[in-house]
C-alpha cells in the first residue's frame, strides 16, 4: 500500500529494523503478540 508516496512496506521495516536486530524474530513476534492483545477503544473527541 502506498500513500502519500510512502510505502506501508518500508515503513514497517523501519519500525521493526532495530528490534530484529536485537532481539530476533522472537522478540518481535512477542512485540506484535502483545500489541494485538491491547483492547481497541473509540476516541470520540470531534
């Protein structure tokens, strides 16, 4: 996907770029595992 020129891709590796690097694939499984976990909530502020 790609939107305003930038690639969701890319940005995605830049994010987890560090991560990978020091802790593995396992520790960014562990990472997404736990964001995924967090309850969604609706911010109604308009």
């Amino acid at each position: 996907m790609i939107a305003e020129g930038v690639s969701m891709i890319t940005t995605k590796q830049n994010e987890w770029s560090d991560l990978l690097r020091t802790k593995g694939i396992d520790g960014l499984t562990a990472q997404l595992k736990s964001i995924s976990q967090q309850k969604i909530t609706l911010d109604e502020k308009q």
